[in-house]
C-alpha cells in the first residue's frame, strides 16, 4: 500500500492538486487505449460527446483501474477508508481538432456535497503542454468563484463553463506521462488547451471519488463501492463489469448518462453537445 506522504498531502492541501503519480504501466495505458480504440469501432458514436461518460461500466479495462487499489490508496488518504466511485469521463483530444477546457471548478456544476471528494485525470496516453495537458491555478481552490456559460464552439464542457480573468503566469501544466494520473480538488480552477500533436490525447477521468457521506444535490447518481463500507447509502449501487460491451451493461449506461445529463444542465434553457 501507498498511501501519500505528509508532504504530499500538504501539498495537495495547499495546491488543490497533485501530480505525477504512478500508477499503471505504460502497458497498462495502452491496453485501455485499446479497448476504447475498439469500442470506438465496434459501436461508432456510442462513446462520442455526450457518450463519454461511464465508459468503465461496458470496459473492464477501464472498470479494473477505477477500482485500481494503487489509486485507492492513495485516494484513501484525501477522503477517509469509506469510497464510492461516482461516474467517470473520457476526456479525448484528437489530433487537428479543436477541442479545449475552458477554466472552471468542478464544484461549480457537479452537485457533489459536501466536497469531501477528489477527482482523478488518469494519462491512458502522455499529456503534453503540446497535446492539451490539464493546466492548474494552485491555490484558486479556496472559494468557488463566478462562471459564465457560454456554450463556445471547441469548448468540452457541457455549457462552456468558464473563469474570467485567471492569471495565465500563474498557471501549472500538468503533464503526465501514459500511467501517471494527477488529483485535483474539487474547487480547483483548471483548464486545457488544443491538441497540436499528431496523435490522440487521452485522459480518463474518475469524477468522481466520493466519500459516503457525499449526496448529489442537483439529481441522481448511482455508484459503485470502490472500498470500505457504506454506512449512509445515499445511492443506488450498480455492478460492476468483466463483459465487454453487454447489451444489458449499454443499456444500464445509457440510463446513468441520461441521469447526468440532467444534472449538468439543471436550470439551463440551452443544451450543448456534451
Ligand atoms: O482533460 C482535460 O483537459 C480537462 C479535464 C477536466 O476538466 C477534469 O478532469 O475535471
């Protein structure tokens, strides 16, 4: 087991973030870039834009690193023994498109409360300053701050949600390489840029690890038990899947995705393409 360090922790504490950390081999990494390189063939635009959400729940590849106990353990030393998996994202970034995340803090929208949560940017390939790595404000993650939604062609987030104004020189690339994944806060302000390589970038995102006593205030969220127990049981719990792409596993993913299409957009009279 591997849990953080005091420093680390402080760090993290401090930052809002961390990174890099180990945690599956570049085989690894490239095994799951696989099996969503084959879903993507096997089933065109089944994991597309606003199917990119809880791709773990018709992979195991990508169901065997949430439940990762190197990440875990880890996670274990930010939100306590008692952990809930609450959906995940794939964040692809193709090569001459123009994809990009705005600056914003995931608490702004996610409706997780209280933040007793982190997030987890898995590099299933390398992340880059040139391929759109995640870029950090440290520090920024001491109160939530305002959004505008803009709905900006490019732009990944559901509304286009975004900080005005961050102080570009006081931002931190977080490049990874294909393995290493990097944890941030819940009130962090991050963002990325373009892909300007020639080659994916991929990053699966668990958003998010929940302690148990985390309720989702704005909708549903089913979960699984990453570890520990669940005294509370605020959520339904859902299975996890050694099959790939089961029809009954689709079909369970397609009722989760809907339940986080609304939360995302909860209040908005415009729909975005994620
Ligand atoms: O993958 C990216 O570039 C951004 C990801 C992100 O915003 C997040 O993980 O919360």
């Amino acid at each position: 087991m591997t849990y953080l360090t005091s420093n680390q922790l402080k760090q993290y504490q401090e930052e809002g973030y961390l990174a890099p950390i180990d945690v599956l081999s570049k085989d690894e990494a490239f095994a799951s870039r696989e099996e969503i390189e084959l879903i993507e063939k096997e089933i065109p635009n089944e994991i597309d834009k606003s199917g990119r959400y809880n791709v773990h729940l018709i992979s195991p590849k990508l169901d065997s690193i949430v439940h990762n106990s190197k990440i875990l353990d880890v996670v274990e030393s930010i939100i306590g023994k008692d952990i809930l998996v609450c959906s995940t994202t794939l964040f692809i970034k193709n090569p001459n498109e123009e994809g990009f995340v705005s600056y914003h803090q995931d608490a702004k929208y996610i409706g997780l409360e209280p933040h007793n949560w982190v997030t987890a940017w898995v590099a299933l390939t390398n992340s880059f300053e040139e391929n759109g790595c995640i870029k950090m404000w440290p520090k920024s993650h001491l109160e939530i701050k305002d959004h505008n939604e803009k709905f900006n062609k490019g732009n990944l987030l559901t509304r286009g949600q975004t900080v005005e104004n961050v102080p570009e020189n006081e931002t931190k690339l977080v490049e990874l390489k294909a393995g290493q994944m990097s944890l941030h806060h819940p009130k962090i302000v991050h963002g990325s840029g373009i892909n300007r390589s020639n080659d994916r970038r991929i990053g699966f995102v668990i958003q998010s690890y929940i302690g148990t006593n985390v309720k989702q205030t704005l909708g549903k969220n089913s979960v699984q038990l990453a570890r520990g127990e669940d005294k509370f049981n605020y959520h339904e719990v859902i299975k996890r899947t050694d099959v790939l792409m089961s029809k009954k596993n689709i079909s369970l993913r397609n009722r989760e995705n809907k339940y986080l299409q609304q939360i995302f957009y909860k209040g908005s009279n415009q729909k975005g393409s994620y």
